[in-house]
C-alpha cells in the first residue's frame, strides 16, 4: 500500500479546488514536519470533506 500524504487546498469563498500539493516535499522545502490533520481514506469521506466546504 502507498503512503503517500497530500494536501488538498480549497478556497471556499470562490467554492474552488486550488490545488493539490505533496506534504512531503511541503516539509522538505519548509524543514518542518507537516502532519495533516483530517484524513480521508475513502473516495467517500473524501467527497463528503468536499462537500463540508462548500
């Protein structure tokens, strides 16, 4: 199973995606270590996150 971490960025007063970017190149670019907070492991809570925001 892949462990890779992404942080997805959404600007909610436009009800827009922005981006997608890598926590692992965020905190190797910041030297800082980068623990996302809310987690989707499903398509589902991942739609669900989205529709939280809008």
């Amino acid at each position: 199973m892949f462990n890779r971490q992404h942080a997805l960025v959404v600007e909610r007063d436009a009800n827009a995606i922005r981006g997608l970017l890598s926590t692992t190149r965020i905190s190797r670019k910041l030297g800082i270590n980068v623990e996302p907070s809310n987690r989707a492991h499903t398509f589902q809570e991942l739609e669900a996150s989205l529709m939280s925001a809008v």
